[in-house]
C-alpha cells in the first residue's frame, strides 16, 4: 500500500495540468483499444484465408481489401495516438519537472536554521536532483507506456472473454501470476532498497562535506582518511545493493517462464479447443497475438516496477523534504510591517535549542529608534542567538520580541527581515560578480548608488583593480577576496538595504586597524537614525554605544553606558582589562 500512495502522489503533482493529463489517458485509452484490434484483425485475415476454397474469388478480394483498410486505419490511427501521447507527455513532464525542483527549492530556502542546521547542503542537492529526475521518468513512462498496460489489464483483457472464454482465461491468469510475483518481490525488497538510498544520501553527503572543506584535507594529509571513509560507505551501498538485485533477477526469470508457458499453454488448449470445433485457427492465432503483446506490456510493467521500486526511497526522501514543516511558521492573517520606525523590545525572552539546553533566560531589553545597543560576553553567552531571534530565525520558547510594539510572529517574515540588516561576523558571498551580491542589499539600486555606497564601506578602490572590476566573479564564499575585502562587501550591502534596524556582528572584525578606522565612519553613517545592535568581542568598537549589555550564560549581568559599567567595575570591567592585559581576570 505504501508502494501505491507513493505512485498514486507522483501523479497528483499533476494537477495543474489535469486536462493534458485526460487528454492523455483518453489517448492512452484509444492506444490500448486500437492494439486490441490489431490481432484481432490478424485472426479475422487467418479465417478468410482458411476459407478461400468454398469462397469465390472475388468475395474472397471483398473481404480481403475490407480487412486490409481496416487495418491500415487502425494502424495510422495508432501513430498518430503514439505521436500525440509522445509529444504532449514529454513537454508536461518537462515542465512539471521545473516547477517541483522551483518548488523544493523555495521550499528550503524558507526552512528555519534548526533545519539546516541538521542536513548537510550535498544531501539537499542530491534530494532535489535525484528526486524531480525521478519524478520526470516516473510520468514520461506512466503516459507512454503503462497507462496502455493499466487500461489493457483491467479493461480490454476482459473483452477477451468475448472472443473465446476459455483462452481469455488463461490470458487473465497470466496477468495474475506477474502481480503476485511482483507483489511479492516489492515486499522483500522496498525495506532494503531503502537502505540503499541512505547510503547513497551519505556518500553525496562525505562528497560535499570533503570538497567543501579540501583546504582542510589537504593541510592536514587527509586524503587517504577521507577516500577510505568514502570507501567504506561504497561498500555497503553495494552489500545491501546486491541482494535486492538478485530478487528482480529472480523476477526477470519467473516473468520469461511464465510468458513462455503461457503462449505453449494457448497453442495445446487452442489446438484442443480447435479439433472440438470450439475454437477457429483465427482464434487461435488472435489470442497468440493477444499473449504476445500482454507478455510485452507484463514485461514492461514489471521492469518499470522494479525501476520504481529503486526510486521510491530518493522519491520519499524528496517528498520528507517537501513535508517539513517550518518552526517559524507565517500565520495566515501575518501583517505586512511596512517600514518600521524601529523600537525593539525583548520581554522576558529564553530560548533553548532543540535538543539542547538553555541558551538564554528573562531577556529584558528596550532599544528606542535610533540608539545604539552592544551586545557584549563572552564566546557562547547568548548574543548572537538574541539577534538570531530578532530575524526570526528562530523563535523564543519563553516571552516575545516586538518590533514597534508589534509581535515578530504577527507579521510576514519578508516584511520582517526586510526592515533588518545585517553585517555578518562571517563574510557570506555568492559565487558570482561583486555588483551581483551587492544588489543583494536593493535588487534596484543603481550603479550610482552602489559605488557611492562601497566608497562609504572603503570598497570601491580594491574593486575597480579587479579584473573586470563590479564585474569580476568572487569564487565560491567570496575565496578570490581576501577577507577584509569580502567584510567591506558586506558593508556596502547593508549600506544599500538602508534598514532602519541595524545588526553588526563583529562588522570589522576581518579588518586591519587602518581599514577599521576608516569603516568606522562609514558606519556611524549608516548607524546614524537606525536602531543599532552591535555584536562585539573587540571592546573599543562599543565605546560610544547608548546602552552596553553584558551577557553571561544567556543572562544580561550588567548594562549601562561605557563609562557607567566601567565605574561599577563588575563583569564588563574585567572583560576591559582582560583585553588590555591579555590576561584573566581573577
């Protein structure tokens, strides 16, 4: 059952196009009707020809060029079908492929960190690869072929009873010994093809986790290491591989023995049935016909099975994707925010990951539009993931945020993030040109306002000495940049969004101190009537922040002003002279 509603989901992905769809299985239907004719025709021309001696010839010619007519018909009639299936098939199979891998696609992009979080980004591409190229073969082959097989089984094989009862029930139980053979077969074999799957999921997996990490191996010599761990993992790809391969080996067979005793068993029964004068030698011949083509299309419906079945774990494994729900789900009445004036407010917040403990407890804070807030502690005291929950990556499991007095879960998550920029800790670039993932920030800007916004982050100089300067492509994360190259680019990308609320997480960190000078005004520009939140373990960048707000184990200890913490001589006072010092305070 399990099997079907797989099979039976893949064709309701069609429903957009429902009519081509009939369309189709009304030619699929006239296919299987006209292929029915054709041996038929072939017994009716056996009978005439074993009459010829008590015919006159010219009612002999008569007959003859009638049947000959009717079967060309049929047979001009079949191609046409044939072309008219093959055709409006592959382009809807074509363009469904397309829309479900846009549909996964926006699908993970719109997934929530604790997703990502949790799947390698090789195994999301190899899901959606896999998955709509199956999907495509899935459909091509359901209205080429085994819609035909389908309507013939169920429909036109019993109008074999018609013709000759007797043969048309040996022909129905043909049909039944491949089910049960089939059906069994899936049985033995779904379980096992599905581990199959898991390990071909981890091989795309190590691949990616590799590649992406090649510098990495190479330093420390671990070729040999990571090609062994990959190794391995062929090994029981292959080890629970083979003995699924040898069921439908087994399968493959079985189908020859039986379509082989079947069409014996119609030529001793039609023999038999002959010399009692209960069957004619058109007959015969006709059902000869049917069982040839039945074994053909048997044949081919059990190759495509046994094809699907080796599919069905990449096709759930695509449709476990397409059914993860998001944890920060967009209720239906989610208003759009507009732009925002840009008070933040936290109001008892606490936050723990899944599976995890507590990363924060009784957040308060109130940042008025306008002022500046750093965020300061040390690695892993809940700063980064206090901002995370003001973008709505994920959401608080205690308390609320508000943005303008409005819960972020009450507004659409694009109005959200798009009155928030960010400045990463690390640089994050597309591979692709310096103007392209500037245009990140406003899709429409203008080349004006692009350069004046990356002469504003020290940027426009080092761009115009590229090789094609806004042009020039930056490599995969940015790796042709050095990184304080790829942190102005992050810069000027801010610069362009123009939010009103404002987040810097280690904005200059990448930065040498000439360089950091510079930026800085840049960025009391960019900060100047924003709502600001700077994330910082370099202390000195916090100096002129309006409240400082020190955290420990995902509490704030202590906030003020730079010059308040520092007369209150607690927490932040010891972070302040561990970095003058460069060492522990007692």
């Amino acid at each position: 059952m399990a099997f079907l509603h797989l099979y039976w989901r893949v064709l309701t992905l069609l429903k957009p196009d429902k009519w081509v769809a009939f369309g189709l299985t009304a030619a699929a239907i006239a296919l299987a009707g006209l292929q029915f004719l054709e041996p038929v025709l072939f017994g009716r021309v056996i009978d005439l020809l074993s009459r010829t001696d008590r015919m006159a010839a010219s009612d002999v010619w008569t007959a003859a060029y009638t049947l000959l007519f009717i079967w060309a018909t049929v047979g001009l009639s079949s191609i046409g079908a044939n072309v008219a299936v093959a055709l409006l098939a592959d382009r809807m199979a074509h363009r469904n492929r397309l829309v479900m891998m846009s549909r996964y696609f926006q699908h993970v992009l719109a997934l929530p960190l604790e997703f990502h979080g949790d799947v390698q980004s090789g195994r999301l591409m190899k899901v959606m690869l896999v998955g709509t190229d199956n999907l495509f073969g899935l459909w091509l082959a359901f209205f080429r072929e085994h819609l035909v097989t389908i309507v013939s089984a169920l429909v036109l094989l019993p109008l074999t009873m018609s013709l000759n009862w007797r043969l048309g029930l040996l022909l129905i139980a043909l049909v039944i010994v491949f089910t049960v053979i089939t059906a069994v077969v899936i049985r033995k074999t779904q379980n096992a093809q599905m581990k199959v799957e898991e390990f071909q999921t981890q091989l795309a997996g190590s691949a990616q986790d590799a590649l992406s990490n090649v510098v990495v191996v190479q330093s420390f010599t671990r070729l040999n290491s990571e090609a062994k761990m990959f190794g391995d993992i062929m090994r029981q790809v292959l080890d629970h591989q083979f003995p699924v391969l040898n069921w439908w080996a087994v399968v493959n067979v079985l189908t020859r023995a039986s379509s082989t005793i079947t069409v014996i068993m119609i030529f001793m029964l039609g023999t038999a049935l002959h010399l009692q004068g209960q069957a004619t030698v058109g007959d015969i011949v006709s059902f000869m016909g049917f069982a040839t083509l039945l074994v053909a299309r048997m044949e081919g419906a059990v190759g495509f099975v046994s094809h699907m079945l080796f599919q069905a774990p990449s096709l759930r494994q695509y449709f476990n994707v397409l059914d993860t729900m998001s944890t920060v789900p967009e209720r239906p009445d989610a208003k759009d925010l507009g732009r925002a004036v840009g008070e933040v407010r936290f109001d008892g917040v606490g936050f723990s990951y899944p599976n995890s403990g507590r990363i924060l407890s009784g957040i308060d804070l109130v940042a008025q539009p306008g002022q500046t807030v750093a965020l300061v502690g040390a690695t892993g005291a809940g700063k980064t993931t206090s901002m995370q929950l003001l973008q709505r990556l994920w959401d608080p499991t205690e308390g609320r945020i508000t943005l303008d007095g409005t819960d972020l879960r009450d507004v659409t998550l694009e109005s959200l993030r798009r009155n928030i920029g960010v400045v990463f800790q690390e640089s994050m670039l597309f591979n692709r040109s310096i103007r392209d993932n500037l245009l990140v920030g406003r899709a429409n800007a203008t080349q004006e306002e692009i350069e004046r916004a990356c002469r504003m982050a020290e940027a426009h100089d080092f761009i115009l000495r590229q090789p094609d300067g806004y042009d020039t492509m930056v490599g995969e994360r940015g790796t042709t940049l050095s990184g304080g190259q790829r942190q102005r680019l992050s810069i000027a990308r801010a610069l362009l969004k123009d939010p009103p609320v404002l987040i810097l997480d280690e904005a200059t960190s990448a930065l040498d101190a000439a360089t950091e000078a510079k930026v800085a005004k840049a960025l009391r520009a960019l900060m100047a009537g924003r709502t600001t939140f700077i994330i910082a373990h370099r202390l000195s960048t916090v100096r002129d922040a309006d409240e400082i707000l020190v955290f420990d184990t995902g509490r704030i200890v202590e906030r003020g002003n730079f010059a308040t913490l520092i007369a209150l001589d607690g927490r932040f006072a010891d972070l302040v002279r561990t970095q003058l010092t460069g060492t522990v305070a007692g």
